[in-house]
C-alpha cells in the first residue's frame, strides 16, 4: 500500500502562515497519511510479510525558507514511519525525492543531458 498527498505543495512564509492554513496542510499531508495506514490496518489489508510506503521529502532535516509547514510534516512523517516498522511482521518505508544541486542528467554516450 502506498500513500502520497498528490497536491501541489505551496511554501508559506511566517507572516502568512495562519493556524487555518497550517491546519488545512496536516489535514491532507499529515493526517491523510495517518488515516489512510489507521484504516488499512483495521481492515487487515497489509498482510504479513508486506508493506506500507508513504511518500515524504528530506525539507526536515535541511529546510529553507517558507519550509515552515513543509519541513515539520516531513519530520512527522519520518518518524510515523520509523514506528510504523516497529511492529512486524509487516515493513514499512518512506519515498523520499531529493532536490539535487547542480545534477545535470548525462546521456549513455556521456553527451550532456536534457
């Protein structure tokens, strides 16, 4: 089973960011999430032996600016995920995409890339 938000994620700088949009960002990223593995489990759905994946990103452990909102879910999903392991028989595991900084994609041929 895997979960991801499927919304764009809108960064939000302090003097904007109001307890109503910071509520509205967990209910879908945080909670979804949280929800979505609560029900699962109720229903047997995750066999022995099987998996859960939820979808994060790496902004908690180095977040820029207006990664407020983004960065703490991040850390909370690392961590609901870390104890999601925690009972087996069942593994659980978190995607994970990196923002990379100057990666340029090179082609077989080691042409530049596109």
């Amino acid at each position: 089973m895997a979960y991801t938000a499927g919304e764009p994620l809108r960064l939000t700088m302090m003097p904007d960011l109001t307890p109503e949009v910071a509520r509205s960002f967990w209910e879908t990223r945080y909670f979804g999430a949280l929800s979505m593995v609560w029900a699962i489990t109720q229903a047997g759905a995750v066999r022995d032996g099987g998996s859960i994946v939820l979808t994060g990103g790496n902004a908690g452990q180095r977040p820029a600016a207006g990664w407020a909102l983004g960065a703490s879910n991040c850390g909370a999903l690392d961590a609901l995920t870390r104890q999601l392991a925690t009972p087996a028989p069942r593994s659980s595991s978190m995607a994970t995409p990196y923002s990379f900084d100057g990666y340029r994609p090179r082609r077989r041929d080691g042409g530049p890339g596109v």
